[in-house]
C-alpha cells in the first residue's frame, strides 16, 4: 500500500528472530524459563501481533527486538544492509517524563541523535499535529488524560523515523472508549500511510484487538513462552467486528488458546506442574462463584461461548481465562473448543446456598488441589494441629521459583478459608485448625 | 520507609529456629531473661542517678577500663528517658497543633524556630533551673543533661506526628466519624497506628542525632562551675582533654555496641511490628524482620504480661464519659470567625513583639551595635562555609547516590552503610582531625570546614540513592531506546528524577551543618586548641566563657540565619520540586 520500493529489497526481512531462548533467574536454583525457541520474521508493510496470556514472554521478546534485553540463546538479526534499521518503542504506561512538556516529551529522541534546535522542533510540531494534540505542545503529562498520554508516546515514538515500531500492550492501561479512538485513529494513520514506519509489532492479550489491527497474529502459550499458532488474519481493512468472518476469526482463536498443543493430552494440564508443584493463579472464590453465576443464567444456560462471555463480562483473556480453567481444575466447568460448559457440580453450586456452597467447594477442593489436601493432612496428622507457612513454601520451592510459590499458597489459604478447611494466622504465619479466637 | 539495617529473609539460626514454631518454651526462657536483664540494668543505673551531687566531686570521672560499662549505661538510659519524654512532647504538642487552628498558628513556627536554635543554647540557660529544683542530688543535673538531650530529639518527632495527623486518610476518618469514636478511641485506633511508622522512622533519626551531643552535653559548665556527669560523653572530652588515643578507640567501641544494641533489642522489634500499620496497599519490598520481635511473638509469658499491663487501660476505655453535644462547627463563620482569628493573631503577634524586646534589652544592656555587627559577620562567615561544603558534597556524591541507586545490588547494600554512617556521631574523628591540621600547619578556616560536614554528607547520599532507586523501570527504558546519553540523560531523566530526594537530604544536611558548626568550628586535643572564624566558634567560646549576653545574641544571630535560609531558599525549593518533578 505504501511502499514503492524495488521489490528485491522487501525480500529481505526486517526483523529476523531465530531460536531465541530466554532464561531468568540466578545462577543457583532452577531458572525460569520465559521464552522457549521463539522463531519469527517481520516483513515490509505489516502489523504483526503477538497474543497472549501474562507470563507467556511476549513482552520480554519485544524487548529483545529493541535491544533492552539480551536472548540467552538463540540469535534477532536485522538482515537489511543499508544502514541500521531503527526500531522505536511505545509502552503500557506511556513512559513519559512527568518534568518535560509534551513537546520536549516528543523532542526526546531527536535531541539524542543531535537534530538541530530548528528542525527538532518542526519535526516535533509535525508529529504533535498528525496524532491529533495540536495545541498541548506546553502541557505537562499530568495535566492530560490517558489517551492524550498515549498519544504523546505514539507521537515520540514516530517522530525519529523508526523502521520498527514496536507497542507494547499500548491500549491496555486506557479505559474501553479511549482506546478504540486510539486504535482506530492508528489505523487510519496506517492505511492513508502517513506514518513513516514500515512495519509495527504489537503485544496484546486482548483478542479482539489483535484480530482488528493485526495481518498476521502469532499465538503464545504460558510457562513457557512458545509460538503455538500463527494465523492470517485476511479481513480487508476497514474491519467490521460485527462481521461474521471477524467473529469467526475470533471465536478460532478462543478456542485455540483454552486447549493444549498437542491433542491427545489430558485436559486437566493446563496448570504448569503437577502435584504439590502445580502452579496456580491468583483467582478468588468470588470470581468463581461470578463465573459460575453467570454461566448458569441466561442466556447461556449451562454452555458459554467464550467470546461472547468476554465481552458480556468486560474481562480480556488475561482475567477470563485463569477463572475458567480453575474452574475446570475443580470439575466445575469444562472448557471445550471455544466454549465453557458447566458441569453438573457447577449446576449444583449455581443453585445452593451459602452453607451448601461451602461444602461443595471443600469437597472439591480437596478432591482436586493436591496442595490444600497435603495441607489439611499434614494438619490432622499433627498432634498441636498447627503448621508454619514455611514448611510448605519450602516444599513447593523444590518445584517452582519463589514468586509462583508464594502466589500459589496464597490462592490455596484464600480457598481454604473459604471452604472452611483449615484457619491461618497471617501474623505468625501459621496454619491451624482452628477458629479465629 | 526505609529503614536501619535491612536484613534479609531467613538468615540467622537462631531466628529460623524461632520461625519453625520450635517449642515456645526457648522463647519464654531468652524473653525472661532480656526482660529481667533490661530491669536491673535499668533500675541499677536510676539508682545511681539519685545519689548526692557531692559524690560525683568524691569519685570523678576516670578513664579507668572498668568504669566504661557502667558510663555506657548511664549516658543510654539518659538518651532514653529523653527518648521518652519526646514522645510525651509529641503526643500532647503536636496533637494540640492538629486538633487546633489557632494552637497551629503558634505552635508551628515555634517548633521551627526551636529547631533551629542550637541545641547548646538551651543547655546553658536551663541546667541552673533544673540544679535549683533539685539541690544537692545529681538528680538535678541528669535532668539538666536529659533535658538538653530532649532539646536535640523532639522537633522532627513532632512534625512528624503532626504530618501524620494532617493527612489521615479521608475514607478512614470518615468511618470513625460514622460510628461515632470519640476522641481517645479515634486517637488510640486511627491517628497513632496511622503516625506509627512515621514516628519509629523519626524516633530512630532523634536517637542517632542525640549522640552527636553527648559529647558536649555531659560536661556542663554553669559559670565557672564545671559538673561533670559520668557517661561515654565525658568519658570523650577527658579521652581528649589528656590526650588518650587507646581511651577514644575504646568509647568509640562502647558507642558502637551500645547503638547495635538498642538496634536490635529496641528498634527492629518495633519497627518489624509497626509493619502491620503501613497505609500504602503496594507489596512491601522486604517486610522488616527482627529475631527479637520473633521471640516476642512465641513467648507466653509475654502475652500473659502484656494482658495484665492493657488490663487497666481496658477497663479506663469501658468507662462512658456523659457525651457532649455535637457542636457544630463553623458556627463562628463568615465576619466573627475572621475578627477572632484577626484578635488571636493580634495577641500572638503582640507576644513576640514583647519578646524581642526583652531579648533585645537583654543583649543590649551589655553590648553594643558594634558587637552585633561583628557577630552577624561571623554568621555570614559560616554561611559561606555551609554553602560552599554543601556545593562540594553535592557534586561530589549526586553521581555517586545516582549510580548506586540505579544498581539494584549495590542499593541494597549501601543504602544502610549510607544511612549508619549519617547516623554515627562524627565527631568522635575530630581529634584526629585537628593532629593532622597542627602535622600539616594547615590553615583551620578551610579544613576545620571539612568537619562541619563530615557527617551531614551522607544525607545527602542516601536520600540521593533512594531517589535514583525510585525512578522507574519504563522511565528508564525510555531512555535506552530513544538513545538518551550522557549530559541529555543527566538533564533530562537523571538530575529531575531525585530532585525532590536530594533537596529533603541538602535540607537536612544544611541544618546539621549549622547545628554541627558549634562543635566543628572549634576544636581540641589536649592543650592544643584550633578555631576557625566563624558563628560556631563564637556561640562555643562564649558558651564556656558563662558570657550569657554574647551566648544570646551568639544564638539569636544563628537561628535567624538558618530561619532565613530555610523559609528563602529551602522551602520554596522543596515546593517547586515537589510540584515539578514528583512521578504521579
């Protein structure tokens, strides 16, 4: 669409990523895994996504291609010969310097490669008026909203003629209207061809958005990160998310990201781990019993398309999913294609009361959290029916790196309150069986 | 908050033996014995302060070996009852200037211009007050020493509180007023948790500036009578006075065992237990631990006291008073609360304008304008001394607070040095400064200087690395990718993001510099006695002299400098940084 030049030159990818492999974590102790064998190529004139839950790397990929990070294994070349190919970054939370105005915000990046006062300034104006703040040169970022911030950092990011322009979850710290102005404001930018990028790569967990903005959209897995899927997205632009084929595209992905990689494999895997070691995430009782609620009543009755239950909910697949497949992991739901179907259990739960909700959960939260079991034995087991938190943090670090660690004992101590299986004392950092005095 | 000695997790054996729930009884046993020693070394040392003022002429200070525990002792429950008597001071002053407008409009400026006033000042015109009330018992004179103690602790304890009052969290007030606390109940269940850890911060700060004066409060001249109180503080200016290295070496030894001591049998427990008071929802990075507050929590017998010493507290709360009606406020709006605020600030003002002009007869019955004149000169003198120090100090660690504070590592483990070393009296290395100044026949006016801000420079470190360590992660990234370098990064992201850290350190080294001015600007070992043209030096001299005219003026001069420098240059730089360069 915009770009005239020789075609033996679009040949040559711009970005090309190889085996990249990336661990964090010390020396000592089992490293974290984040990135595993990560192959991907950027060409001339696309917008390429990268979808996918927290903890699935795409951030620390991006950050790779920017040069902040260095790949512990595995190599990100830029094949083009003619002078460097420059990339720019946008950030979730904007990165603006709170102390600069919004024109010497914008002005940063050029002062660093020794532009002259004169066409600084004229280029800046320039940017400030194609993104749409045209009169808020001399405002500070505290004085502006949200997507006027955004707007400064997509304006900075433009203003030093990058090859690359690379956003990391740009619109997901903006509230629902903003950022469909922002998004759709970029893409007009894109069409009519008025930015001077060639190319942009975007990180997003937001579905959707991925399918509205992106040509080719590559799908993480979590713990650790790996490409399970990358899908053309062919839709003509402007995109209609109303229309059938978008719905389609999106339902597609729904239901690629809820089952494993390899068919064949039990469902309940979902959870990195197993045992004492499975790792859980942070989701609570109440969001259950929400999820639960919901799926039960109207209009879904039971089966939920996931989509749809998304948008109804206004959770984007980071907060959607992790309740669902703890749901699953309790037998209370079961995720199938693109769809969350309750089972007869999570029927049961829908309809009971406070007090049969309780034992219902307890039952099956010692039926299937093997750590909330091992808890409540090694408590019966006791003679004083106390046990310190430590012994079983230390336990479940022989399997998993201190943060999961932590955040799985708290999800499990938040269930087992609520099932009333077991009391903790935060103070002393033990558990016991007894009431609260 | 950051705090003393940052420990990590799980480190000492004894303290995971604790942690692992080992049987409470060892806990019973090691708190007994802490409790039981604390007592008697608290009741031991009391004893000894209520003896005849005639002993201390029978048996002086001596730099015998043997004696220097018992010195130890007395000088720390001196800086504790101190301690104590700050915290009565806090809780009544600094509550009445929130509770109260027209209280505020005194109150505030009072404390400020006490804070500026050096702490020797007081020293003299109290300690015949305290003398008078207690004749013939030492009593007396430990009250005079406490007293002055107290003078160098409780200013920034009070703000402190007072902040805290000031900005009590709306959403927590408004529950209290919705169920209808009344005032104590407010007190005990929202303000004093909320100013909690504030106030621990504070009180460590008050503890570690009291020992820079110990030195010069022990030895307390009235006239021509010298009164000299056993303590690590006399111990010094004898060490000096005969020129005893082996006896400097062992009380600065003393000094640093005593400050580990009531670091960790004091400090860290309370500090790990006002942990639970923390406002701010953010995970905290390290939850502060302390071996000793561990064992509290195990020991049973600590429970069982701490029940029977809240019983009569509980039984005072069950007490109803008859309630009062509701006054409603702003019921004196609009003209006659404006003529009442107009006629209470009359009074006010009426008051400090009688005060001026009794102190103004007072220092001109002896002197003339003459004197003044020469000593505003040597005010000025040391005013260029602290700015030029504190230009020096600043260029030199602002690169250094920056770099550490953007290295994670490092930052933790310099943080605390920086912070021990701003704690640790320095003038205990004076002597040694003044033999190299007679080797070298350097010229005192300049390197006496270098004294003055000896221990104040590392406020201005650690407030600096505290700063860079806050910038944040993006921010920094920012940089990187936008190829921000040198001079443009220091312009642009560096020297804005701790502008706010570094003025709150250059406040406080400023102050300190000028409090410090009194015993850096003229020093000595032995006989020989080195002194530098300055405010300091005067307020010293005429100090030891008993010349009360020159020591009241000597004073005036001095806080009207440093009232000056603050209100023209300190806070409105600290408004302007707090305006521009805060990260919302």
């Amino acid at each position: 669409m915009n770009n005239f030049a020789p075609v033996f030159a679009q040949t040559l990818p711009l970005v090309d990523v190889r085996h990249v492999r990336h661990v964090y974590g010390k020396g000592s102790g089992p490293g974290l895994t984040v990135l595993d064998d990560v192959n991907l190529t950027l060409h001339d004139n696309e917008i390429v996504g990268l979808l996918g839950r927290s903890g699935s790397g795409k951030s620390t990929l991006l950050r790779s291609i920017a040069g902040l990070v260095q790949p512990s294994e595995g190599s990100i070349s830029f094949p083009r010969p003619q002078g460097q190919t420059t990339v720019s970054m946008v950030f979730q939370s904007f990165a603006l310097f709170p102390w600069l105005t919004v024109l010497q915000n914008v002005e940063v990046g050029l002062e660093a490669k020794r532009v002259p006062p004169e066409e600084r300034r004229r280029r800046a104006l320039a940017a400030i008026d194609l993104i749409g703040l045209d009169g808020f040169e001399s405002a500070y970022p505290k004085e502006l909203s949200g997507g006027m911030r955004q707007r400064v950092g997509i304006a900075r990011a433009l203003v030093v003629d990058p090859d690359i322009l690379l956003m990391d979850e740009p619109f997901s710290a903006l509230d629902v209207l903003t950022a469909e102005t922002l998004r759709t404001d970029l893409l007009d930018l894109w069409s009519e061809g008025r930015m001077p990028i060639k190319s942009i790569l975007l990180v997003t967990h937001n579905i959707e958005e991925a399918v509205l903005m992106c040509d080719r959209i590559l799908i993480f897995s979590s713990n650790p990160g790996r490409v399970v899927a990358e899908i053309r997205v062919d839709l003509p632009r402007p995109r209609n998310r109303q229309d059938p084929a978008f719905r389609a595209m999106v339902e597609d992905i729904y239901a690629r990201m809820t089952t494993r990689a390899a068919p064949g494999q039990p469902r309940e895997g979902l959870f990195p781990g197993a045992g004492l070691g499975m790792a859980l995430p942070r989701v609570s009782t109440n969001a259950m019993a929400g999820l639960i609620e919901a799926l039960a009543a109207e209009p879904y009755n039971g089966t939920a398309d996931l989509p749809q239950l998304a948008d109804q909910t206004h959770y984007e697949v980071d907060e959607l999913f992790p309740i669902a497949e703890v749901l699953q992991l309790f037998r209370f739901a079961e995720l199938e294609g693109g769809d969350l179907r309750l089972l007869p259990a999570g029927r049961r739960f829908a309809a009971a009361d406070v007090d049969a909700r309780k034992q219902l959960f307890a039952r099956h939260l010692l039926a299937c959290v093997p750590l909330a079991a091992h808890i409540r034995r090694v408590l019966d087991d006791r003679v004083s029916h106390h046990a310190p938190a430590s012994r079983f943090i230390d336990e479940i670090q022989d399997f998993l790196d201190e943060v999961s660690a932590t955040r799985t004992l708290n999800t499990v101590i938040q269930w087992g309150r609520y099932a009333e299986i077991f009391a903790y004392d935060e103070n002393a950092s033990l558990f016991s069986l007894d009431n609260p005095t | 908050m950051v705090f003393f000695f940052e420990d990590t997790r799980g480190a000492r054996p004894l303290a995971r033996m604790v942690r692992e729930g080992g049987a409470s009884f060892w806990a019973d046993l090691v708190a007994f014995l802490l409790l039981a020693g604390v007592a008697v070394l608290a009741m031991h040392g009391a004893g000894q302060m209520a003896r005849p003022l005639a002993q201390l002429n029978t048996s002086p200070v001596t730099l015998d070996p043997a004696n220097l525990p018992d010195y130890a002792l007395r000088t720390t429950l001196r800086m504790f009852a101190a301690l104590a008597a700050s915290l009565i001071f806090t809780f009544t002053v600094a509550t009445l200037a929130a509770k109260s407008r027209k209280a505020e409009m005194i109150i505030l400026p009072a404390l400020d211009i006490l804070q500026s006033v050096p702490v020797l000042g007081f020293l003299t015109f109290t300690v015949t007050l305290f003398m008078g009330l207690f004749p013939g018992q030492q009593l007396g004179v430990e009250c005079a020493a406490i007293f002055a103690i107290f003078t160098s602790q409780a200013w920034n304890m009070a703000f402190s509180f007072y902040q805290s009052l000031r900005t009590v969290p709306a959403d927590l007030a408004e529950v209290s007023q919705q169920f209808g606390f009344s005032a104590w109940r407010r007190f005990i269940r929202l303000e004093l948790p909320f100013a909690a850890p504030g106030l621990i911060w504070n009180m460590m700060m008050s503890m570690s500036g009291g020992w820079f004066f110990v030195v010069a409060l022990e030895a307390i001249t009235v006239g021509n009578t010298t009164v000299t109180l056993p303590g690590i503080g006399s111990w010094l200016a004898l060490a000096i006075a005969q020129e005893d290295f082996r006896a400097v070496a062992l009380a600065v030894g003393a000094m640093a065992l005593v400050i580990l001591s009531y670091d960790q049998l004091f400090f860290r427990p309370i500090v790990a237990w006002a942990d639970r008071f923390r406002v701010e929802q953010s995970a905290a990075q390290t939850q502060p631990r302390s071996w000793v507050y561990d064992i509290a929590r195990r020991a049973r017998l600590l429970k069982g006291l701490l029940a029977l010493a809240m019983r009569p507290f509980g039984l005072l709360a069950r007490i109803r008073l008859p309630e009062r009606p509701r006054r409603r406020r702003a019921a004196t709006g609009g003209a006659g609360g404006r003529l009442l605020d107009g006629l209470w600030l009359g009074l006010v003002l009426a008051a400090c304008a009688g005060a001026v002009w009794l102190l103004g007869r007072f220092i001109a019955q002896n002197l003339g304008w003459g004197d003044v004149a020469a000593v505003i000169g040597l005010g000025l003198a040391t005013m260029v001394r602290v700015a030029v120090l504190m230009a020096i100090a600043s260029l030199i660690w602002v690169p250094v607070g920056v770099w550490i504070g953007l290295r994670p590592a490092w930052a933790e483990r310099l943080q605390p040095l920086a912070q021990f070393l701003a704690a640790f009296p320095a003038n205990l290395l004076f002597p040694f400064a003044v033999l190299t100044i007679v080797r070298f026949d350097l010229d005192p006016d300049i390197w006496l200087s270098l004294l003055m801000v000896l221990g104040t420079q590392w406020y201005i470190l650690f407030n600096v690395i505290a700063g860079a360590s806050a910038l944040p992660n993006d921010l920094k990234e920012a940089g990187r990718i936008f190829g921000i370098r040198g001079w443009q990064w220091w312009r642009q992201i560096g020297l804005p993001a701790i502008f706010p850290y570094y003025v709150t350190g250059a406040i406080t080294a400023s102050g300190g510099s000028w409090n410090a001015s009194i015993v850096a600007e003229a020093v000595s070992w032995g006989k020989t006695h080195l002194e530098a043209t300055g405010l300091g030096a005067f307020i010293a001299t005429v100090t030891e002299d008993g010349d009360f005219p020159r020591v009241a003026l000597g004073i005036a001069v001095m806080s009207i400098f440093v009232i000056g420098f603050n209100a023209a240059l300190w806070r409105p730089l600290y408004r302007y940084a707090e305006r521009r360069f805060r990260l919302d």
